[in-house]
C-alpha cells in the first residue's frame, strides 16, 4: 500500500556491548491523511471521511569501528502503539542487517506488487483483495540483510514465527500454529536503460492450515520518458489448498512534474482442487498531484468474481488528501 511512507531503515540512539556508539541524532517527522471513501451500493456503512495520522521517531549514529547504527519508531493511527519500528547495522560494503517488526521494507514482503501506480494497487479497499506472495509471511519479528553487488540489489529476511504484531523486549510472539518464514529478492536497474527487473521466492515451514506454502514472483518495469509500463506474475501454492496465480499489468503517465496517472488491471486466478478455476479481476485507475509537501490522490477500483467465486463483485472509490513535515 501506498499510505504514509513509513521512514526507511536509518537511525538508532543507544550503544551495542561490542562497540560504541558516537553521539548521534534523534528526528522527529510525521503526517497526516483525510480520506473520502465511496463503497457500492450494497454496502452499509457509517461516515466515509476517515484520518490517518503518522509519527515517526528516527535518529542514526557512527559506531567508533566504521560501522553505522539506524533506529525508526512509528506510531499507528491511535497513538496507542507502535505500527513499524526497524533497528540496523550498516556494514559498508557488506551491507546492513536489521530487526523489523511492521516496516515490510525487505524480503519478499516488499514484492507483492512492483507494477506502477500513481497511488494505490488494483485491489486496494475492496471487500477480497487479491492473495499474492508474502500474504502469509508476517512482518513482525522478522530479521533482514540487504546489499547491492555490482549493481545487483539483494534483500533477504528470515521469521522465525509468522506473526503481524509486535514483539516487546523480553517478550515472544508470532501467530499461533504458524512455523518460519524466508524469502529474497533479487533486483536490478543496471542491465538496460530504463529497465527494472526482479525476482522474489519465499518458502513458510508451516501456515495455519499445518503445511507449508512456496511463492515467488517476478516483475519488469520499464520507464521511456514520462511513461512507464509494467508487468508481474506471481505464484501461491500451499499443500492441499487452492493454488494462486497472479498477473498484473499496469502503465503509469508523468503529466508534468506534479501530475501523474496510472492503471493498473490484476488478475488472481484461484486454481481449486476438485472445482473450476476462477480468476478474480481487478482494475484500478489512480492519479495523484503533489505541491511540495501537499498531495491529493483518487483511485477508483473494482472486482470481477471476487475471491474466486462466479457473479461477485465488488467496488471501492476514494480521495486522499496528505501533508508530510
């Protein structure tokens, strides 16, 4: 999703028993969001005008080896806890190692949809959004390595128990019944002008179904002037549960400097065992447009054969308006 941006990777405040750590900086920025949602007809709801709020606590510092340090707390909508917070090391050329829990910034969580958009993905806020690789593989608890080798990108994570929530010092956690998770990606922006491809695979021990479950996507965008196009497919197979395959294409068009529009169609075809297959359909149109700090965006989105069944559908428009500081 493309929400608040959470900060990346960069700051920490404190020491490591291995090393020192020189004084360094504590940041403090954040955002706000007003949305308007507009459902189908058939659906019931309250008042569609909804907030977002973020804030984010960042700070980074030099270790007296070379190495640095980077720490970022985000607080969630209620300010009532943390939504993402991410702890690192940077090694230089060796690259950076971190603790995440909620960022989803590595590994193949950050490769479900690499298509371009100007603001959301074609399944964004309908009822059954579509089920695509790293669904299953949780973001809390999760340790990652990222480097770029002669202009390669490497990112790997590891969960040692599939879970969302996080984890207090001292503590424990993941989802009950869920074993662990791990995935890389591969990426590269170096082999043609204008082109960017990747590849993502991943493997969970155990989901809550008591199996294990293999995924892996892969994606190509390329950019020619103000247009860039894209295409992705992507793989779910769980053992004795229905298979999913993706394909997503999508086109995204630079106006000017602060006008940009994009679609995006994706397709999820549920491969069932034992029944028809069914391919759910999604198509979404977005456009954003920033004034500095300032940015409005819309999208307009909706589903054919919803979650794999015949006749459903579904339909979900909404407006943003955002501030960053």
């Amino acid at each position: 999703m493309n929400k608040l941006k959470k900060i990346g990777l960069s700051a920490l405040a404190g020491s490591l028993a291995f090393s020192a750590v020189q004084a360094g900086e504590l940041a403090v920025s954040g955002g706000a969001e007003v949305t308007y949602t507009h459902l189908d007809s058939s659906e019931v709801t309250g008042t569609p005008w909804g907030m977002g709020r973020l804030i984010t606590f960042s700070g980074s510092g030099d270790l007296d080896n070379g190495m640095t340090m980077g720490f970022f707390s985000s607080m969630n909508d209620s300010m009532s806890g943390i939504s993402s917070s991410a702890m690192s090391i940077g090694m230089g050329s060796m690259g950076t190692v971190a603790y995440e829990t909620g960022a989803n910034g590595s590994g193949i969580n950050s490769a479900d949809n690499k298509v371009p958009t100007a603001y959301e993905e074609a399944d964004h806020g309908l009822d059954t959004g579509a089920v695509q690789v790293g669904d299953d593989h949780g973001s809390s608890g999760v340790l990652s390595y990222n480097n770029t080798i002669a202009g390669i990108k490497f990112s790997s994570q590891y969960n040692p128990r599939s879970g969302t929530g996080a984890i207090n010092d001292s503590g424990t956690g993941g989802d009950t019944g869920k074993g662990s998770a791990w995935s890389m990606v591969l990426s590269s922006s170096d082999l043609v002008d204008g082109l960017t491809v990747g590849y993502a695979i991943g493997e969970i021990d155990k989901t809550t179904n008591g199996v294990g479950q293999d995924s892996d996507t892969m994606w190509a965008n390329y950019a020619s002037g103000p247009v860039t196009v894209g295409f992705q497919v992507g793989n779910v197979e769980e053992t004795g549960q229905t298979e999913h395959n993706n394909r997503i294409l999508g086109i995204s068009f630079a106006v000017n400097d602060s006008l940009a529009l994009s679609y995006q169609i994706l397709e999820d075809e549920y491969e069932k065992i034992g029944a028809n297959n069914v391919t759910s359909t999604f198509t979404g149109i977005s456009a954003s447009y920033t004034m500095g700090s300032l940015a409005i965006k819309g999208t307009m989105n909706d589903v054919d054969d919803m979650g794999g069944t015949t006749g459903s559908s579904d339909q979900n428009t909404e407006l943003s308006i955002s501030v960053a500081f």
